[in-house]
C-alpha cells in the first residue's frame, strides 16, 4: 500500500512538473506575440501617479517569497512522509520491525546496495500454545510472555543482526555475517530461553526454531517456503516424539497396572 502510495505520488509530480513546463512555454510564446511586457510599462508610464510600475518588482519579490514557502512546505512534507514510513515498519504492539523491513532490505541486497552481508542467515522462530496461555491467564499475560520472549531473544543477537516480527507468534532473526554453525547455535540459544517472571506458564508454550543461510542473493527467492518447510518438518518430529512419549507411558502404566 505505501509503495503504491509513493509511486502515485512521484507520478503525479512528474505531470505537474509537465505541466508548469508546457503552461510556461504557452505564456511566453503568448507574450511574445502581443509584446505585453511593452505595454505594461507604456501603460505604467501613462498612470504614474498610481506607481504601477513597482507592481513589477513586487511581484518578482512576492515569486521568490512563494518558491522558498513551496520549499519549506516540501521539506515539512517529506519529513512527515518519511515519518510515516517509518512507522508502518514498526509492529505497534511489540515495537519490532516488521515484515516490511525485511523486504526492503531484500531489496537493497537484490538491488547490489548490501553485498557484504554473506553469508546471510535467516531463523524462523515459532511459539506455540499462546492460544492456551491467553484463555487460562488472559490477554495480559500471553502478550507479556510474548514480548518478554522477544526481548530475550534480541539480546542473543549481535549488533548488526535484527529481529523482525512476522505474526502472531512467529518472529524472524535477520543474521548477516552468519554461517549456518552459528545459526543452528543461535536457534539452540533460542530453545533454551526460561522466562523469568512467567516459569508457570512457559510448560504451555512450545517453541521452535529453524534456520536457513544464503550464499548469494540468487537464494532470496523461495527463503521463505525454505523455512515454512523446515518448520513443517520440525512440528512433525515434536508431535511424533510426543506421541512416541505417550505411547511410552502407557506401556508402562499397563506393565505397571
């Protein structure tokens, strides 16, 4: 939306700019063929009492007056643009970056402004069972252990790495610089995270993390299905263990019984 935004916006300025530049060719071409500039000053000769002839500077005075106003308002405008653009990249309930910034700087990498970001390492961070935690404990509760597992995670990254939040419960470790040894070291990181203030209710929640690293910006296209598989895959070995465990149980219950 923003950027088609801004396209309209660069569009409609370009035919502006077109057409004040046609306007002032017609005026001129105009002018010049009646010659009104010689007859304002012979008709401001005739009345000089009334001072007609200072109109003329007084005009090109109030034009300069108006170009540095045009200038002003623009400047004030773009700050406020850019502003706003900051914003939409900003999640307003966690205040991390969100989609957007990750897809602009997949641009400037596409765009050759970023090369030395590889090897570039990407993890997907899934939690599961806020659904749970927000019936039993409310609202309150779920978004603060959201945010606080947010928080820890971003002080396992270093200062050129980023955080990005992607939905609900999934959030996006942009790692530049990043071999994939590091990147499963970071998801291990994630996975051994302990909430502080919330242990009770960390049981509720499962976590995982998956991770991804490119070499080279050909790789930026099917990231993202990369990672959705590996993730797929990661929640098949949880359930298959679990069931696994619970099958266990129940064997030794019956043994047991």
């Amino acid at each position: 939306m923003l950027d088609s935004l801004k396209s309209k916006a660069r569009s409609r300025a370009i035919a502006d700019l077109k057409v004040l530049t046609v306007a002032f060719i017609l005026s001129f071409l105009v002018f010049a063929s009646f010659d009104v500039l010689e007859y304002m000053v012979e008709f401001a000769h005739q009345h000089e009492q009334f001072e007609i002839d200072e109109l003329i500077g007084a005009s090109f005075i109030i034009a300069i007056l108006f170009g540095i106003f045009s200038y002003r308002r623009w400047q004030d405008v773009k700050k406020l643009s850019l502003y706003c653009e900051e914003l939409s990249m900003i999640d307003p309930i966690t205040l991390l970056p969100n989609r957007r910034v990750i897809n602009r700087l997949f641009e400037d990498i596409e765009n050759e402004k970023q090369q030395d970001v590889f090897p570039l390492s990407l993890a997907l961070v899934d939690i599961s069972g806020l659904e749970t935690l927000q019936a039993q404990y409310g609202n309150t509760v779920a978004e603060q252990a959201l945010l606080e597992l947010f928080y820890r995670y971003s002080m396992l990254l270093e200062k050129d790495q980023l955080i990005s939040y992607r939905n609900t419960n999934q959030c996006l470790l942009y790692c530049p610089k990043t071999d994939e040894l590091q990147a499963e070291r970071l998801c291990e990181d994630v996975l051994d995270i302990e909430l502080e203030s919330h242990k009770s209710t960390l049981s509720l929640l499962s976590v995982k993390a998956v991770s991804v690293t490119l070499n080279n910006a050909d790789q930026l296209d099917d990231v993202f299905e990369k990672l959705e598989d590996l993730l797929c895959l990661a929640r098949f070995e949880s359930d298959l263990l679990q069931y696994r465990k619970m099958e266990q149980q129940q064997a030794l219950e019956t043994a047991e019984s």
